[in-house]
C-alpha cells in the first residue's frame, strides 16, 4: 500500500506484485577460469531475496509490519484457527515499497553479498521496471 499519491491511485490500496529481478554483475574477465563470477555464486542474493521479501509484506514501517502482523493475527482468530505462533512474513523497508526503492534495497543487499553487483533491475511487468545503478 502505498501513500502519498493522486487520489484515487490504484496503488493505495492493499495489493501485491509479482517481480523478476535481474541482478548484473560488471568485473574483468578472470584468465584462470574464463568468468567474470559463477553464476552458482549468486544463490546468496537469491537466498536473500527469497527469504526477505518473496511472499513478504513489505512495509513502509516497522509500525505498518506490526499492524499487518495483528490484522493477520485478528482474521485467524475471527476463523478460529490457532494462530498463537503465526507471524506473517514482512520486511521493514523504512521507505515506500515501490519498485524503484526495493530495486535500491536489493542492490544494497546484492552489493554486500558481491561486489561485483553493478545493477538491480525490478520488473513490474514486460514493459515496466526500476533499474538502480552503480
Ligand atoms: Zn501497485
């Protein structure tokens, strides 16, 4: 959900998107094994995002997590479900969970797991994404 739209913006409303993210990598061709990286070397950024953020609230706020995670709480309880240990998934972002800033946050995260991460796109859909750069 996010905030601070024009009126009547689709996007103010509660909802979810599906991404693709493509992570790039930028470095010299290594002589010893023909490779800039091994692609097997990125499962840590996949590692990251799927533990994060896929089937994840992102909020805005650690305050919107914890209301998410009692609205979640109180509709178990309504369907008398034993939710004493449920927790919805949510990531704090500490900004708008557009894809423009969940392309930053992942770069931020990629580029600590490798620093050759020279971009990070996030796909919307086929014609829109937010690319964050070097
Ligand atoms: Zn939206």
């Amino acid at each position: 959900m996010l905030t601070n739209l024009r009126a009547g913006h689709k996007c103010m409303n509660m909802h979810g998107h599906n991404y693709e993210v493509e992570v790039r990598l930028m470095g010299p061709v290594e002589t010893e094994t023909g490779m800039v990286f091994d692609y097997g070397d990125l499962k840590d950024v996949e590692e990251w995002i799927n533990t994060h953020l896929d089937h994840s609230h992102i909020s805005c706020t650690k305050e919107e997590s914890e209301i998410i995670q009692s609205c979640c709480l109180r509709i178990l309880k309504s369907r008398k479900d034993d939710s004493s240990e449920y927790t919805s998934k949510t990531y704090v972002l500490n900004k708008p969970a557009t894809a423009e800033n969940i392309a930053t946050e992942i770069y931020l995260q990629a580029k600590r797991l490798c620093s050759l991460v020279s971009s990070v796109m996030v796909r919307e859909t086929r014609d829109t994404w937010a690319v964050n750069l070097d």
